[in-house]
C-alpha cells in the first residue's frame, strides 16, 4: 500500500479510473471490473461527476458505482475518489457550484462521505481562497476527508497551497495530471512543487491512451475509440523506441507491456498510485500485475533512456 502526502490514505499501488463505466463497458462488465479489482487486493477507486457524460449526457460512472458500493456493504475499505467543475451545468470552483455538486456525487454514489474530492480543472475566474473555502466546509461537515487538485499548473498549485496556510484553510493533498512514458512534461516545476510541498501524484493516462499496452504497432488497426489519439506516438521518434525497451523488459518478465509501463511510473518521484482503466477484466489483469512488479535500476534506466524527449 501506498500513503497519499502526509495523509492516512493508505492505497493500492495502482488506482482504478472509471471513466469508461457507462461508455465502453456497460453496468454489468463495470461491475465485475470492480468486483475484480476488489478481489485482488484493490481499494482505491477513481471517478468524476462528468464521467461520461461526453458520451451519455449522465454521470454514469458514479451512479454505476453507487450501486454496486450499495451491494457490497464495505464501503470504509475502499478509498473513493471523485471530482468537480467539469460537469456542463456545474462549471468551475465557485463555492455553490461545489455545494451542488457534492451533493449530487453524494447521492449518486450512495454513500456519506468522498475520501478525496479533486477540484478537476483550475478555475481562474474565482479566488481561491473562495473555492478552498468552500473545501474547507465539506471537511469540517464530514462530507469530505481530503481534498485534491487535478490539472493545475505549478504556479496556481503553489498558490493555492500558500493560501490554505494563509488563511488557516483546508490544503490539497494531491494532484492529479496526465504523466507516462511519453509524456513526461511533469518532470519539471510542476514535480518540484508537489514534491517540495509533501504531496503526492496519482497521474491520469498512465498507459498513453492504450499506446503504452503495446497492441500499437505501424500498419496495424486497433479496435478502440482511442485509436486514433494513441497511434499519434508511433508518428513520434522515441514512440517506436518506448514500445521496443518496454517489449525487452516485458519479456524478461514474462509480463505484459502494459504492467511494465505502470510500475515505471509507479516507481516515479511523487507518485503514490497512477490510474488506469479496464473495459473488461481482462484488460485489468495486468494493471493488477503492476501493483507486485518491481523493476530493477537497469530496466528502469532503460525505459527512461528509451522514452525520454
């Protein structure tokens, strides 16, 4: 298990993101994902209000989670994560906005209280000490253990962390970007601050939309509504490389790609649990797989030589 900041968070080394539940696997497959990910040792699951509402116009993820959390009965084992200010109708960190929308996670995911409630895009139209503010009551309620920051820049992460010690208010815990062997923009100010601060990082796009699975190859089609965005690496010049070095470490393993991709990250400065997703529990073997994978200095020095810009 894996400790978020100076939090007692304590979750499983890779965190089980929702956002295909209600798209691309429907109530029953989302279902046995969970279900599977529950059984092999995983607690901390991941949504949002808008999860996906592009393709649903509902959040279908939190409601699809609510029920199988109001079958299960054990909801003080998992870690449940959520988020809020991307929701068409509920935009933005505006203290109302947040009231409602916490409300709304609430009842849809059937339960009490959000272990982590990430603010899911930075608001610049609002102060911040209004929208930590705003935290800071759901925290003292009890409807909100911690809260998180999800898609800040350095400069407003920073900001906003001296503002809650300022004003004597709650502070994000966490953040959340996307971060992986291909996109490495992380490993920079934005890293200095979380790590300078005693955050930690749960990044998003762990497996580069599927192209980090390795089934991305020249010439070959894939079956995937990601398709089009994750063959774009192949176009890049350490694209191919990543896929070769991460093949060698794959087979030396005798695990997938996939696996090999999330314990590098894993493995990361400031990283507690990357997310990935599953449409099926097959797709989510080998995510399981990563949370025991343990790389050696050699492999992990490869896979940096071999990915990085």
């Amino acid at each position: 298990m894996r400790q978020i900041g100076t939090t007692d968070l304590s979750v499983f080394p890779v965190s089980l993101g929702t956002n295909v539940f209600g798209w691309t696997a429907d109530k029953e497959t989302s279902f046995a994902v969970l279900d599977a990910y529950v059984e092999g040792g995983g607690n901390f699951i991941d949504t949002a209000d808008v999860y996906p509402y592009w393709a649903t116009g509902e959040p279908t993820s939190e409601t699809i989670i609510g029920e199988w959390l109001a079958g299960r009965g054990d909801r003080d084992s998992l870690v449940l994560a959520t988020k809020v200010g991307m929701l068409d109708g509920l935009r933005g960190l505006a203290p109302a906005t947040i009231r409602t929308a916490v409300e709304d996670s609430l009842r849809r995911l059937r339960t009490d209280y959000i272990d982590l409630y990430w603010a899911h895009v930075d608001d610049p139209d609002t102060p911040l000490v209004e929208t930590l503010a705003a935290f800071d009551a759901l925290v003292k309620e009890g409807k909100v253990r911690y809260v998180g920051a999800s898609n800040y820049g350095a400069g407003r992460l920073a900001e906003a962390l001296k503002t809650s010690d300022e004003e004597g208010l709650v502070r994000y815990v966490a953040l959340q970007q996307p971060y992986n062997l291909v996109e490495r923009d992380y490993e920079g100010e934005l890293r200095d601050v979380v790590a300078g601060e005693g955050l930690s990082s749960t990044p998003y796009s762990g497996l580069a939309r599927g192209f980090l699975t390795g089934k991305y190859r020249p010439g070959v089609d894939v079956d995937s509504p990601r398709a089009g965005k994750a063959a774009e690496y192949l176009e890049t010049e350490r694209g191919p490389r990543t896929l070769q070095a991460l093949a060698k470490v794959a087979a030396e393993h005798g695990s997938a790609p996939a696996s090999v991709a999330l314990a590098w990250l894993a493995a990361q400065p400031t990283v507690a649990a990357p997310l990935a997703s599953a449409r099926n529990v097959e797709q989510l073997r080998p995510l399981m797989e990563a949370a025991t994978l343990t790389l050696s200095d050699a492999e992990l020095a490869l896979l940096d030589r071999a990915s990085r810009p």
